[in-house]
C-alpha cells in the first residue's frame, strides 16, 4: 500500500495523468517531428526574400480560401528540385513544383515524371499567354514572367547601355571596374541566357557560342565574384562589391526597391524572357489540391498580388487595372508580349552540359 | 546442444544489413551508371566508357582530383601538425579543468560547419576582416582575394576538422604509459629526444588514424569548398553535385564519383599499411 491508497499493481490517479500526459506530448512531439498530415499540400518554390513574398501574395490566401494547411519547401533552385523529382521517380515529397524553369519543364515532359495539365484540371491555362503555352510542353503552366536586365552600382558607374558594357567591362569603365564585376556558373539560367547575348555582341548565338567564350575569357581578369544562384549574388549588391551584373528583372526591381543604391537597364540588344512555370509530379500525393493551387496562381486577385510584390510580370494579359508604374516596367499586354525574345529551349537542352564546361575551363 | 546461427554473426547481422542497403547498393547503382550513356541529360540503356574517357582526358577534371587530393593532405598534415601537440596537452595535463579544456576542444564540432565556414568568409572575402586588418597595418596596398581558392577550402577544412584529428591522437596518447617517459629521461634522454623517440613510435597508429580520418572527410567535403572555392574553384565533390543536380547528368557525375572513391580506397589502404608497418617497427 502506498499514501494514495493503491496496491503496487494498480495505478494512482497521479502517475495515471503524468503517463497519459507523457503519452501526449510523446504523441504530439512525434507528429510534430514527422511533420506533414498527408492532407496537406506542399508547395516547392523559393528561400529568401521570395519566400515571404509568395506565402503572404499567394500561400496564405489560399489557405484561406481552401481550408488547407500548406507546407513551403523552399529547399533548392530549379535544377535541384527536378534532380528530387528525377531520382524520386516522380514523388519528391511535394505535390507542386512552382519554380520550375523551362529547361526542367522540357525534360520531365521527356522523362514522362509531371503530369500533364490541361483546361480540365486548370481551368485558368486558357487565360495564359498563347505564346507561353505553345513554347511549353503541356506538363506546366506559365504563371510569371521575368527577363534578363543589367543591374548596375548608380554610385560607381555611369548608366550602361549595351550588354557589351557587361562583357567588356575595362573597355567602358576602365580599370576602376577590376573586381566588381560578377560571373554565374551557368547551371544557372541567367549565365546561360547572358552567354547567348555575348554570343551575340560577336555575330554568334545559342547555335556559335565561340565569340562568348571569346568573351568569357577577356572578362576574367575583371571579375571579382562568381556564383552560382541569383540569391548567392545578393550579398555582394548589399555590401557594394559588385557593380555590374546581369541580373533577373524581378529580384533585381525587389533589391531596388528596398534602396540598394542600383538601377537597371534594359540592353539595346534587348532581353531574353524567362517563364516561370508551375508543374505536378506524377507521384505527388495531392494532385487536386495542386491542381487548385495552380489554378490560384492564375486568378487575377492573386496575379496582382504577387507580381506588384515581386516586380515580374503576369502570366496572362487580361488583367488592365494595373498600376501606371507597374505598366511601364513590365510586360502586360498581348503586344508586348509577342515581342519578347523566348530563349532556343531546344538548343539550351542540347548544349547546356557542354557550356558549362567550356565556362568551367575557361573560369577554373 | 547448442545450433543455429552462431552469435557473432547475428551481432554483425544488423550493421551489415544497413550498410548493404545503404551504402553498398547505391553504390552498386552509382556504379552501373557510370557505365551508362547520357544523351540530353537523359540516362540510356547503352553501355559506354565514354563518361570515363572523357573525365581522364580533360585538364580540368585532372585538376579537380589533384586539387581534391592535394587539399586532403595538407588539411590531414596541418591538423595533425596542431593537433598533436594540443592532444598531448590535454592528456597529460593534471590541471582540474582538464575536462573543461577538452570540452572547448571539442566545441567545434558543436556548430554546424556551414557556420563555421561562414565564419571564414567573413575574414577571408575581398571585403573581410583580414583584408581590412592587412591594409590598416599598411601591409598590403590594395585588397587581396583570399577567396575563393583552394588555400580557403584548405584554411576552413582545416578547422572543421582540427578536433577529430585530436581525439584520434587522444586515444592513441592515452594509451601510452607516461612510465615510459620517465624510465627513458632517467637512462639519459632529454625531452626532445625522449618524444621523438619514445612517445611519436608509440603514437603512430593514432597520428595515421587521425590523417586517414581527417583525409578521407576532406577529400569527400561538400559545403566548405562550395561557399569558399565557389564554382569556379571545384573539388570532387562540388563538381559531383555540378554533374548530378545542377547538370543533370548522371552518368558522369557517377564515374567522378567511382573514380574518387576508388582512388580514396586505395590511398587510405596505402596509409594504413604504412601506418600499422610504422607502429610495428
């Protein structure tokens, strides 16, 4: 007998709630540990300052909207998260890929590992650019659209004007330029896109990539910095390290906006445009809910709210009301959206291994 | 009477299971891909050398495995070279914070090593803390580019992995009977002597332990020499991850990966013959 009256063998009502209680949190820290309900929905995209934006733009309104819990894996650039979806087969633990950019599309297109989307599933697909769809296997949906501009140090540097200012950067600045320039690896599209326009400042292009190495190679000694993703270059735009860079529109209107001292510019030779599409694996285990999510990206309350606030433009070209600022930096019309300059897909595909070892050798 | 499985073998049993699924069989897989061929970013079915002859005849992957081996050995020699003595400290010394000092030994490797390779960028970019320091003292006119390079990589894996260097030698210390010493300073040895002849033969297989130890997670490091190597200065293990995520070429990303595991066997079988016929001498 013990003081609260119980034999050894039976259980006070003390230690009853202290297991029970040790038993629920044991239960709760597990699921907690375990993370996802496989009610939930989870959304691939971006980190950094991309993160909140999307989740407060497009994530909690849907949210809101569905009575869903969705979970943001930020994890990763677009390569590295088809290369989950690749060796996944298909099921990389999340039920959207929202960041994905054309040269991925194209592959799981061919690898047969997302799913096909049409009207039926997404019924906003038909709202999208007519240009975009036919430049995109049926497997994503364009929901944003970015370019490659010219960002440039206002307090160091004169306005440039050409993508040769870029390439040829002593030629324009002179030696005060040595070490602010910055270079991408191009398992970065960026890098890839800013080759083909060296290519073409020497009479080249995606099919003669000679003059860009050519380039490549008489811009070495003034490059200060070289990274790969768009996010690495950010901290060398803070602390004012580099000057000069090629950079996408719509980070580069963020970093602006949030008072770097640095402009951008479009090139006289013109940019070339990026989809940002939005796909399904074929093992995700939400495919509705992912259906619906896309589907949201696509509605005109939610376009305004994320490209206002990541400075890209739309994926469709029936939404008028926007802001007079918003309409002079960005593409919003059908018309100027047919003079956008898409990139060779099929070209990139082939050759991109083969540049970025040619860029290895030239850089390494 | 006694049957079945003997005990040994069911004690190995679980450990083997584990390492079969997890190590051997996708290595078995990296393998067979190594030998297959990749056209467009998609693996094939067709058996080829191609992956194989292409990294051994390009200067630049020739470069990436001497710059990878090269890094392994003098990050293994300079921890070794200040481990030893901070090891030797901490065993012999009587002090009653003896356990504390091991503690802050130890202590890095309670940080991730992202952090404390963040650390290093900090001092070591264009703009860091060295930088500002070398020009203040008037050493340098104009600001250097310690990184990215492979004396970065070399600097931060060095300090990342200081303390396993320590506790291998520890170990091996720890064993030695401080006796041993005594008896050789009283027969005439001075104390330089006495340790190079009496305390290093004893310690060998714990000097060749901590360098294998040190070599071999140097030689595979990923995150150090990708943030102070950056992609234009790559190592084995970036240019696997280049190959493999970034490319999306599998087939060469594993014959890297075959040919740096291959290589790593038989220079860890090479220094531990030479260690064990060290410490037999």
């Amino acid at each position: 007998m013990n003081g609260d009256h119980t034999t050894d063998n039976e259980l006070s009502r003390r230690a009853f709630l202290q297991r029970a209680s040790a038993a629920a949190v044991l239960g709760l820290g597990v699921r907690d540990v375990w993370g996802q309900r496989t009610d939930d929905l989870v959304v691939n995209s971006f980190g950094g300052e991309y993160q909140e934006l999307f989740e407060k733009a497009v994530i909690q309104p849907f949210e809101k909207k569905f009575g869903v819990k969705v979970i943001h894996d930020t994890t990763g650039t677009s390569s590295q998260d088809y290369a989950k979806i690749r060796a996944s087969k298909g099921a990389p633990g999340f039920d959207v890929a929202a960041a994905l950019s054309p040269p991925e599309v194209i592959l799981g297109a061919k690898e047969g590992l997302l799913e096909k989307i049409t009207e039926a599933e997404v019924p906003n697909i038909k709202f999208t650019w007519d240009k975009a769809r036919k430049a995109l296997p049926p497997v994503a949906v364009m929901h944003t659209l970015q370019f490659d501009s010219l960002l440039y140090n206002k307090d160091k540097l004169d306005k440039p004007v050409s993508w040769a200012d870029y390439w040829q950067p002593d030629k324009r600045y002179g030696a005060k330029v040595k070490g602010h320039v910055i270079n991408y690896n191009p398992a970065n599209l960026l890098s890839v896109y800013a080759l083909i326009h060296a290519a073409e400042l020497g009479g080249g292009g995606a099919s003669n990539m000679e003059p860009a190495w050519a380039l490549l190679k008489s811009q070495k000694p003034w490059v200060g910095v070289v990274v790969t993703t768009s996010a690495e270059a950010a901290p060398h735009f803070e602390s004012g390290e580099v000057w000069i860079s090629p950079y996408w529109s719509a980070r580069a209107g963020y970093y602006i906006s949030r008072g770097i001292p640095y402009g951008m510019v479009v090139p006289k030779e013109g940019v070339i445009a990026n989809i940002d599409s939005a796909s399904v694996p074929i093992g995700a285990k939400n495919k509705k809910l992912a259906y619906e999510f896309i589907n949201f990206m696509l509605e005109p309350a939610t376009q305004r709210a994320w490209c206002q606030a990541y400075f890209c433009s739309p994926g469709r070209g029936d939404i008028t009301d926007w802001p007079k600022a918003f309409v002079e930096s960005q593409i919003v019309t059908t018309q100027q959206f047919e003079s956008v300059k898409l990139p060779d897909l099929d070209a990139i595909g082939v050759n991109r291994k083969d540049w970025t070892l040619r860029w290895q050798e030239v850089m390494g | 009477m006694r049957s079945g499985v003997p005990a040994h073998w069911l004690l190995i049993a679980l450990p083997a299971t584990v390492l079969l699924a997890f190590f051997v069989l996708p290595n078995a897989l990296l393998l067979s891909a190594s030998f297959l061929k990749s056209e467009a970013q998609q693996l094939t079915a067709e058996p080829t050398l191609d992956n194989y002859r292409f990294l051994f005849t390009r200067p630049l992957y020739l470069e990436v495995f001497l710059r990878t081996f090269a890094v392994g050995i003098a990050v293994g020699l300079i921890d070794i070279v200040l481990g030893f003595p901070l090891a030797y400290f901490l065993v012999r010394s009587r002090s009653r914070f003896k356990g504390l000092l091991i503690a802050l030994s130890l202590a890095p490797l309670l940080a991730s090593v992202v952090v404390r390779t963040y650390g290093w960028y900090i001092i070591l970019n264009r703009f860091g803390f060295a930088n500002d320091v070398l020009l203040n003292l008037g050493v340098i006119g104009e600001r250097i580019p310690f990184m990215p390079s492979t004396g970065a990589i070399i600097i931060g894996l060095a300090h990342a992995l200081l303390p396993y260097a320590v506790l291998t030698i520890m170990g091996s210390l720890n064993g030695v009977n401080p006796n041993l010493e005594s008896a050789a300073m009283s027969l005439g040895a001075n104390r330089t002597r006495t340790f190079f002849h009496v305390v290093m033969p004893l310690c060998l297989p714990g000097i060749a332990g901590g360098f294998i130890l040190v070599f071999s997670i140097a030689i595979s490091a990923y995150a150090t020499p990708a943030i102070l190597g950056g992609p234009a200065t790559q190592v084995a293990a970036t240019a696997i991850y280049n190959f493999i995520i970034q490319l999306l070429d599998w087939s060469l990303g594993a014959a890297l990966a075959v040919i740096l595991i291959v290589c790593s066997l038989l220079l860890l079988y090479a220094a531990a013959r030479l260690g064990a016929r060290r410490a037999a001498l």
